[in-house]
C-alpha cells in the first residue's frame, strides 16, 4: 500500500486496447463470450474491465500497478479503465460508475472494506465479476470477491519483525501514513508481534512529504531510543532518510514497498531493506484474472485463497536482481 493523493483528486483514465481486440471485433463470429476462441488467440473479444484504487495520479506506487494492469489488457485485448480516488466514498462511486457503464470486470482495493460493501454488492446483482487486490486481505471473502492478489500485510509485518530482531534494533518506529488503512495497521501490528523490542506507531499526513519529514525528525529527537524507523512506502523512507540526517539521530531505515529511487537508497545503504508487494504483478493478475474468468472460467485459489505477491526483501545484497526491474518502471 502506499499513500493516496488528498480527496477530490482528478481521476486518471487509462484506455488500453489491443489490435487482437479490434480485429476479433471485425471477424463474424466472435462470440460474447468467445471462450475458446479467446483463450486460444489471446483476445479479450471487446472485453472491457475497470480497475478502482484508493491511490491516484502522481505516485510512483500506483503508476506500477497501472502498468502491470495495462500490460495484461494489451496481452488479452481487454479495454482498460483505470480510476482511483482517495476519499472511500468517491472510489465506492468509482465502482457504480462501472456498474452503470456495464463493465465486464471490475477490480478493486479494499483499503477501507466497508465503503466497497455496497458497490460489490450492485456489481454481483449485474452479474459482474469483481476481484480485489493490493489491501483487503481480510475483508475480500465477506465483501464477495471473486478472487484477491496481494500481500498478506500481517505476514509482512511479522517477517519484518523477525528481521529487526536478526538486525540487533530496541526501539522500532512504525510511521503510518494514513490514518484507518487497514493495511497499513496490520503491517505495524504485525511488526509488533514478533519484534522483541519496543514498536511505537506514528500518524503522520501522507500527502505533505515536507510535514512527514518534519514529524518524523520531531519525535526522533524527542526519543533517542528510537534506533529504526520503519515506514509504509518507498516515498516515506526517503523522508526518514532525511528525518535522521535533520535530527542528528542514530536510527536505521527499513521500509515496505519499493520503487526506483528506493533502490538506489538500499543500494547506497540508506535503507536497511524494503519489503516489496510486487505492484506491478498485482495489477498484471487482476487484469489477467479477469479475462481468464470470462474466457475460460478460470478462478484462481478456487475463489477461497488468496494470490499472494509477497513480501520479498530487497536488501544491499540482492537489490542488483531487481535494479533494472525498477529502472524500467515496473517493480
């Protein structure tokens, strides 16, 4: 997960189709459904899917599940709509937006579970599928997804935990940079129960880098016990990059989620390790899920598991295996 711009941000609209469509389009007898044609040739036979987030224009973190999700509709000949907004009440109007346009899919995040509730539920009554992924890991079964892809954000949490005791560390600052994400709340939670030492969380407001910047240095003087700051997206870990060097404090930096300046900060040994989702590979299965619903009635972990993409670590050790990944703006 990471931060959404402030409420009432401009939607972006993401339109992808590929020649497979069009050309399925012009053949006489491509069928609706068109499953084994399809399947076989790639085409999403004027499939159209939209993708709502809680993330928006302008963060690097929901560029790369956009990416992800524009190169599997390119893949199948699927239409891609991509929307996000960071208030739940406009994303719940994201999705009856969809509703009401007859998408043939829907995908969506479940950052806040009881906003969606009811725009799922308008989705189902028309018979549309809709899959979640990236937050929700929780809430996807009982908000009536068909499928999730994501972290599983208590895991990671715990996993980082564990690290943070193999790293020596006492007194953990866990920086939450949305206040009620569940996902978010479930990585700290999960951090302190498995880190032997002190885990503090700390709110700070996720869209004014320069005031996450300052909080952060703020209680780091207040507390020089503090020896590691942990944040919830790459953006944030180079503020507490910045947080440490301002207040003169002796804290290391760890981080979940990545992306290309955070590799170079783990590279240069700013940031300790960072724990990556996959992005990129969440919006891709979502998308792809979707089209292998329609075309061939596909429902991945039989529609009770989730799909997980992560966490994996990315240290100074291998952070060269994904370097170019990142460079090229898709992990």
């Amino acid at each position: 997960m990471n931060t959404p711009p402030p409420p009432h941000t401009s939607v972006r609209r993401t339109r992808v189709a590929a020649l497979a469509s069009a050309l399925c389009l012009l053949v006489s007898g491509c069928s609706v459904l068109g499953a084994a044609d399809d399947a076989a040739n790639g085409s999403g036979g004027g499939m159209r899917v939209t993708l709502v987030t809680h993330g928006g224009q302008g963060d690097a973190f929901w560029d790369l599940v956009r990416r992800g999700a524009e190169a599997a509709a390119a893949k199948d000949g699927v239409d891609l709509t991509y929307v996000g907004d960071a208030d739940p009440a406009a994303q719940a109007d994201l999705v009856r937006d969809a509703v009401r346009d007859k998408a043939d899919g829907i995908a969506v995040t479940l950052a806040k579970p009881a906003a969606m509730r009811g725009p799922v539920a308008q989705a189902k009554a028309a018979g549309i599928p809709v899959v979640g992924l990236n937050s929700g890991i929780d809430a996807w079964r009982p908000t009536g997804l068909l499928e999730y892809f994501g972290q599983d954000e208590s895991v990671a949490g715990r996993a980082v935990g564990d690290k943070l005791d193999g790293l020596k560390a006492e007194h953990a600052l866990c920086v939450v940079h949305e206040r009620g994400n569940v996902a978010l709340e479930a990585r700290c939670a999960g951090v302190r129960k498995t880190f032997r030492g002190d885990t503090d969380n700390l709110y700070v407001d996720g869209t004014d880098p320069d005031a996450v910047t300052a909080t952060i240095a703020s209680r780091l003087r207040q507390d020089s016990s503090i020896d590691e700051v942990v944040t919830n997206g790459a953006q944030f870990a180079l503020s507490a990059v910045e947080a440490v060097r301002q207040s003169g404090s002796r804290a290391k930096v760890a981080t979940f989620d990545l992306n290309k300046d955070l590799v170079e900060a783990v590279r240069d040994g700013d940031v300790q390790f960072a724990v990556d989702q996959q992005p990129y590979l969440q919006g891709y299965l979502a998308v792809d899920a979707l089209w292998l619903y329609r075309t061939n009635g596909n429902v991945s972990g039989g529609g009770t598991a989730p799909v997980l993409t992560g966490p994996a670590f990315v240290t100074r050790s291998n952070v060269s295996a994904v370097a170019r990944f990142a460079a090229a703006g898709t992990r």
